[in-house]
C-alpha cells in the first residue's frame, strides 16, 4: 500500500468536503439540541473523525453496504441520508428515520445501503461479515464495509469475523476507527500492542494498514484500494484509521473537564480533517 495518497481531481476532492462539512455541520448542530432538551437519549458525536467517513463513502459503489457503530451519524450521511430525517430520529418523532424508535444509537437506512449503527460493542462485525458472504454467493459484486472502534479489537467477534472473512475470502472490509480512547480508557493501557487493530492483523494473514484518519485524501486511496481488492475476489481487509474525537464518548466538549489532557485535544483540532484539505 502507498504511504502516500495521490492528489484526488476536483470533483472527487469537493464531494470529499462536502460530505465532512455536512457531517460536521449535523453534529456541532445536533449537541446544541441535545442541550436543549429536543434530543431523546444520549447521543455520541464524530467531530474529528468525518475524514474516514467521507473518504470510504466516496469510494463505495452505491450498492455497496455499511456498517457502523453507534456512532455512526457521519457513516449515515455519507451515504446519502437526508438531515431532516436523521434529526427527526434524534427527537424520537413519527417521522423519523426509523419512526422515532431507534434513536442516535441505531440509526439504518436501508435505501441508502446504511445497513445500521449497532450499540453493542462488536457484534456488527459478524454480520457485516454476513452480508459479504450473502454478496459473495450471489455473485453481485457487492462489498461490506464495516467501522468499529479501537475498544472492539479487544472484543472476541472482533477476531472470529477476521478469521471467518479470510477462510472464505470474504468480500469485506474492517475499518478501526483508532481515536484512542475507550469511552473514557486510553486504548494503549488496556492492550497488549501498540496498535489494537494493525498489529493483530498478521495473525489472520493480513497486511497491517494503517492510515492517517485526519487526512481525507490518504483515507479515500486507502478505501479505494481494499474495496477494489475486495471486490476482484482477493479477499478481505483491515485498515486502522488513526484519529481522534473533539467531543467526550457522549457529546460534550473535552475542554476544562480533565477526562483527556487539554492541550492533547487541542494538538488533535490543529490537525482538523476539515481545515487541512480545505487549506491543500
């Protein structure tokens, strides 16, 4: 794999900003009206991670499926689900995306190949692993996707999926999304390597990827290289994506709260997917 992404053109680099903008713009949104009371239930927000979103999104066939983690907002409208529909979700309205019941823990839509946020840590992994079976025996070219956090690694479907996806060359894609936290446990003191995902992967005969999360472009080459491997037949793979989360595991800002250091949130916001590839 290139350590180095090549430039996108144009028109592939503005759907790339376009879909982190609007990610972005949803969450920072979407804690205002938690805190206003219109939000049903607890939400957990991406900023800071829209990069690995928007970057797989854009390099995904339309009928290509993802899976996401209860996190899962930014993976939602990358694929394509409206706003309007996803806030209603939130507010626990009729019409919403899923009728109100679901909430921000569980968003699905179907129609746009979401195949669901799922709230129990890992258990999304054999399923995705189900759909790129389904796929491959029916011969339709299709490729799942499926994002987790770095806490999943640590979680025994994480490795039953790994191992099952390359017995059968699965057509299938794990992405940890390595903001590096736990809920509120630093990955790196409760795992055994240094990376929870990349440095596992050997064990099931895979090439340890890892990405730069931050990086739109380097995301998207990435993305763009193990779904076409995926989908010539070469099987399945796993890329840890390195980036980090603005907010705390359930929405408010880190800032004066002492949960994480201070000035390592502010080192991970110099780096913002969105106002780098905006200034490249």
């Amino acid at each position: 794999m290139p350590t180095e992404a090549p430039a996108v053109d144009v028109e592939t680099g503005l759907r790339l900003y376009r879909i982190m903008v609007e990610c972005r713009t949803f969450e920072v949104r979407a804690q205002e009206l938690f805190f206003e009371g219109l939000v049903r239930g607890t939400t957990h927000l991406g900023p800071g991670q829209e990069a690995v979103a928007a970057g797989f999104a854009a390099a995904m066939r339309e009928d290509d499926y993802t899976f996401a983690t209860y996190r899962g907002h930014n993976h939602a409208l990358a694929r394509g689900t409206p706003m309007g529909p996803l806030y209603a979700e939130l507010f626990g309205r009729a019409n919403g995306l899923m009728g109100g019941k679901g909430g921000s823990m569980h968003i699905t839509d179907v129609g746009h190949h979401m195949m669901g946020s799922y709230a129990i840590v890992g258990a999304h992994l054999p399923i995705a692993l189900g759909a790129a079976w389904s796929a491959q025996y029916r011969k339709s070219g299709q490729v799942a996707v499926c994002f987790f956090g770095d806490g999943t690694t640590n979680i025994g479907a994480f490795h039953e999926a790994l191992n099952m996806a390359v017995v059968w060359k699965a057509p299938v894609v794990f992405v940890c999304e390595n903001n590096q936290y736990m809920e509120y446990t630093p990955i790196r003191s409760v795992t055994a390597v240094e990376r929870p995902a990349a440095d596992r992967a050997s064990a099931y005969g895979l090439a340890p990827l890892v990405v730069d999360g931050n990086d739109v472009e380097a995301v998207h080459e990435m993305a763009r290289l193990t779904i076409d491997r995926a989908r010539r037949g070469d099987g399945p793979s796993l890329v840890e994506a390195k980036t980090y989360r603005y907010y705390n595991h359930h929405g408010i800002q880190n800032l004066g709260l002492n949960y994480r250091p201070d000035d390592e949130v502010l080192a991970w916001k110099e780096r913002d997917p969105i106002f780098t590839f905006e200034s490249r």
